[in-house]
C-alpha cells in the first residue's frame, strides 16, 4: 500500500530569494514603462497648436520697452558744500531762470572771504604808499637837477666875466682855473645825478608795475571768494521744471553733491534697454517704430551706450518736438535690425521657444497622426516670426503650443 510522503516546509533563505526576484521584476517593469513614457507620448489635436512652415516677407526686428525722458537735464551739483539754511521751492515745481533754490551756510568760505578782503586792502595801501615813496624820490631828483643846472649856469657866468677880468690882469689864473674845475665837478654830479634818474625811474616802473599785478591777483582772488559766498544761495541755472529736488533743512552737503536736476520741456527721448546679445549689431541711424496716441511714428538710433550693466546696455531715440510725453512713461516700440525686407521660410513664435529653446520642434505627419521630434537651425527674428534655417521643408505642419509636458518624447501619437 503506496504511504503518501507530506512536502517540507520552506526554508526561510528560500522565501528571501523569492521576494528579492520579486522585487527586481518590479523595478524592471517600471523603468520599461518609464522610458517607453520618455520616448513616446500621447495628445488629442485640441490640446495643441498647430503652424505652417511657408515663406514670408521679414525684416528682422526685436521688440522693447522704452521709458521717457527729457532731452536735456542740468543737474545741480555742488561746487563748495555747506547747511541747508532754507529751501525754496518744491520738487516738481516749474523754475526760472534765476529763481533761488536753496540757502547754504559755510563758515569756512565766510572767513576765507573776510580774510581775502583785509589781504586785498593791506596790498592796495602798500600799493599806495609805494607810489608815494616812488614819487617823493622823484621830486628830489629833479629838484637836486634844477640846483646843478642852475649852479653850472650860475659858474658859466661868472667864467665869462673873470676871463675877460683876467684879460686885464684884474684876477689871478688860480681863480679862474678854480672856477673851471667847479664847474666840471658840477657839470659830472649833473651827469651821474641824470643817470640815477633813469634809473630810478626804470626800478619805480618795474616796481610800480608788480605791485600792480599782486593788486590784481588778489582782486581776483577776492572776486572768486565772493563768487563762492554767492553760489551758496543756489538759484535755477535754466528754466525748465524741477524733477528732482532732494534737500531737507539743516541737513550738510558735500562739495561735489548733487542736489537734483532741472529737464528742459518740450523736447523728449526715449531710453531702451537691449540684452548685451545686440551689442555688435545695433548702429546708429537703424529704424524703430513706436505708437503714440494711435499714431505711428518712425524714430532712429540716436545713441548707443556700450556699457553693460546686468546683461544689457542702453539706447536712445530723439522724439519729434511736437509729440507731447511726461517724464518716465513707457512705450512699446520696434528696433529694425535689418534695412529692408526679404522673403524666407519662417515659422510663427509661440510658446514651444521657450520648452525647446528653438532647437527642436514636433513636426507632424501628412495625416497628423503623430508628431515627431525634429532638430532644427532658426535665424532671425521678429515680434511675431522667426526665419528657418535648416531642418524644415515649406509646408511642414509643426505644434508651436508648450512642449512643457512632452518635451522629452520623441514621438507623440495624436488621437482625434
């Protein structure tokens, strides 16, 4: 009789090596289903947008947001800083020229002013008794001239009469002879007395002369001392309208500190900011167009400002004097990088430039059954178009919606 045998038990270490079998199944299953996920997708044709690669007339061009403002700007700066003793007139305020602004105090240039003025006073009395010591001496010398002068003449004189008085044996030759050689000692004290004159005279000019010129210095050094006490009442160097005044009572102000700025009306630009990618590409002179009060109008670069300051760098366009704007409005306009227009394959801009960052697209199949991804090369640019290089043909159909969830497929299978 056949005795049936019972099965054993299964070891624990078995029951370890099922589970971990198990569970390596399940890992494998999941990345089969993740990558099949990775490289394929699915959508219905309503949850995307689709667009036509075709020719189209282009002008390469990009769109910016530009601000408004004056033309000229004159700003208050500071050439000696000092305390605000008093504030005249309010920011925003229409000035004119002229008009005080603002009451510094600086003691400093206070005493330097009192100090210039006693220098200036001190040198001007110098001056002047120098000239009277000058022409004292000149006096004399003339006056010791008119004494010799008359001396010789007086000597010639009485020569005259004792050679005629000698002539008769009525003198003796001494007192002739000693008459004879005063009048030669007369006759060289003149000469020297007439040298010293000239030269006198050449010392008095040439001294009168740089007493003159310090004089003058310091008048004009007193001029700009006065000159600095005035500018501490800072009045309007323009007319125009007072778009920055930032000045409180009691406050000091550096030399050199800028106290605000006046904007000449009725003359504006506008001020863009372009990322630094433009940097080599934009010149002076290349058309923008911009809408104001619903009418276009067609501006130009006018200046380039090549410094760069978080990635971007600044232009400017001149507005027409008539066009009436307030200060730091903002407008849209569009910069013409290109001179005219060409026809070339392009393609709509749409949202998937940002998922693919134009270097792919989704192209679909005559049926639009499904869409595969395509590499591609995009050229220019305009606000609403952008110029296919390479990778698609005219005619091609691609989605231009977000490839934010299927971005990483490389198919999509569209359903109905």
């Amino acid at each position: 009789m056949d005795k049936q045998l019972s099965k054993p038990p299964l070891r624990p270490n078995r029951l370890l090596l099922i589970a971990a079998a198990l569970v390596v199944m399940a890992v494998i299953a999941w990345h089969l289903h993740a990558n099949t996920s990775r490289f394929q997708s699915s959508l219905t044709l309503n949850d995307i947008t689709v667009a036509t690669v075709q020719p189209r007339v282009l002008r390469e061009s990009i769109s910016l947001r530009a601000s408004v403002a004056p033309q000229h700007t004159v700003f208050l700066d500071l050439t000696d800083g000092g305390r605000v003793e008093q504030r005249f007139i309010e920011q925003g305020s229409y000035v004119e020229k002229g008009d005080p602004l603002v009451q510094l105090s600086n003691t400093s240039l206070q005493l330097d002013l009192i100090s210039r003025e006693a220098q200036v006073t001190e040198q001007m009395n110098f001056l002047r008794n120098t000239q009277m010591t000058i022409e004292t001496n000149r006096l004399n010398l003339q006056r010791d001239i008119l004494d010799l002068e008359y001396q010789i003449k007086t000597l010639e004189r009485h020569i005259e009469q004792n050679e005629r008085l000698h002539a008769r044996s009525m003198i003796s030759a001494e007192e002739l002879t000693s008459l004879r050689e005063s009048l030669s000692y007369q006759q060289s004290v003149l000469a020297l007395t007439r040298q010293s004159q000239e030269t006198e005279e050449t010392i008095r000019e040439l001294q009168v002369n740089q007493l003159a010129e310090s004089v003058e210095m310091l008048t004009r050094n007193l001029d700009f001392a006065r000159q600095n006490v005035n500018n501490l009442l800072v009045r309007a160097p323009i007319s125009g309208y007072l778009s920055e005044f930032n000045v409180e009572n009691g406050e000091s102000r550096a030399s050199g500190s800028r106290l605000g700025q006046i904007d000449i009306p009725d003359s504006y630009k506008l001020i863009a900011n372009i990322d630094e990618f433009y940097l080599n590409r934009v010149q002076l002179g290349m058309a923008a167009i911009v809408t104001i009060a619903g009418q276009t109008h067609e501006l130009q670069v006018d200046r380039i400002d090549s410094r760069v300051t978080n990635n971007q760098f600044q232009i400017e366009f001149l507005l027409p004097d008539d066009i009436r704007m307030t200060r730091g409005q903002s407008l849209n306009l569009t910069l013409h990088l290109e001179a005219s227009e060409t026809e070339r394959l392009a393609i709509p801009r749409g949202p998937f430039l940002q998922e693919g960052g134009g270097h792919f697209v989704y192209v679909l199949d005559s049926q639009s059954r499904y869409a595969v991804r395509t590499p591609v090369t995009l050229g220019r640019q305009t606000p609403q178009w952008i110029e296919v290089l390479d990778g698609l043909p005219a005619g091609a159909k691609i989605i231009t919606s977000s490839y934010r969830d299927f971005q990483q497929a490389d198919s999509i299978q569209l359903q109905q």
